[in-house]
C-alpha cells in the first residue's frame, strides 16, 4: 500500500539519525512536499513550539500518525482516511497549530 505524506502531516521518525541528534520515534510535523513526493521537510519542535531540528526525508523513514480509530477490518485506504481527516482541521484553522489540540478532540 502507498500512504501520501500530506503537507502537515504528523509522522514519527522509523529511523536514528544521530548526526541530527535525531532517534526513531521522535514526532515531527511535514512542513513541506519535496520533489513531487519523493522527500519532505519535517520539522522537530519541543513543547513551548521552537524548532529544534528540520531536516529532509524519504517517506520510508517515517509513518504518518493517525488519531482517529480505526476498525480492524478497514480497508487500507480507509485506514488511511485519517491523514485527510488530520489534514483537513489544520488547513481549516481549527487547529493552527498542531501542538496544542485539545486531547480528545479529534
């Protein structure tokens, strides 16, 4: 299955890349689309929103996150119906900056 990585999307690194001080499982946000899709620029940010690292990615060293349930017998694509979900309340400035949903939200 092919997963799009959308612009804001939220992805989890599935790689260490210790030049960057960077360890799988850290959890950036796509703040750009690079060569149609092929790369990305994730932004790594604490807490208080300062960015501590952006970096360019292939798609197989990340996973997108996904926030909304997802039943077990789901087709993949529907699987994938969150990253639009995601995607869709960011650009519609519910949630300008991800960081700060509310839990429960969405």
């Amino acid at each position: 299955m092919t997963t799009t990585i959308e612009l804001l999307a939220v992805v989890a690194l599935t790689v260490n890349l210790p030049s960057y001080n960077l360890w799988h499982g850290q959890v950036g946000t796509v703040v750009e689309v690079l060569a149609g899709g092929t790369a990305f620029e994730v932004e790594f940010s604490d807490r208080n929103e300062r960015t501590y690292e952006s970096v360019s990615l292939r798609p197989d060293q990340v996973m997108v996150l996904c926030f909304d349930p997802v039943s077990p017998d789901s087709t993949p694509e529907r699987k994938c119906h969150c990253l639009q979900s995601l995607s869709s309340s960011i650009n519609s400035g519910k949630y300008p900056n991800s960081s700060l949903m509310p839990k429960g939200e969405l």
